[in-house]
C-alpha cells in the first residue's frame, strides 16, 4: 500500500478558532494555545448535545 501524502498548509476552520494550533509533546500529552474552558465555551454555543436532546424527548 502507498503512504499517505502529507498535507501542506493549514486546515480550514471555523472563523472563532483561527489561529489554533494542537500539538503531541514526546509524552504524548496534547498541548494547545487554547485553555479548555475557552474550548468547552465554542462547543458549548456551537454544538447540539445529543444526549440532552433525547432526555428532554422522554
């Protein structure tokens, strides 16, 4: 099997995260310019929970 080619440039984002970066540190340990709550805010006013969807159905 081929290798899979690398991607050159930046991924396209949503407008609110431009500018983020991720990395894996030798530990395996993830490492972001964002703090977590600034992350768990963008999700939270911009992705449907779909667990508390079903609950409010029952």
């Amino acid at each position: 099997m081929p290798k899979k080619m690398k991607k050159k440039g930046n991924p396209t984002v949503h407008k609110d995260l431009s500018g983020y970066d991720i990395k894996i540190n030798p530990f395996g340990e993830l490492e972001s310019n964002l703090g977590i709550d600034e992350i768990n805010e963008f999700l939270n006013d911009k992705v449907e929970d779909k667990k508390l969807i079903s609950n409010e159905e029952e």
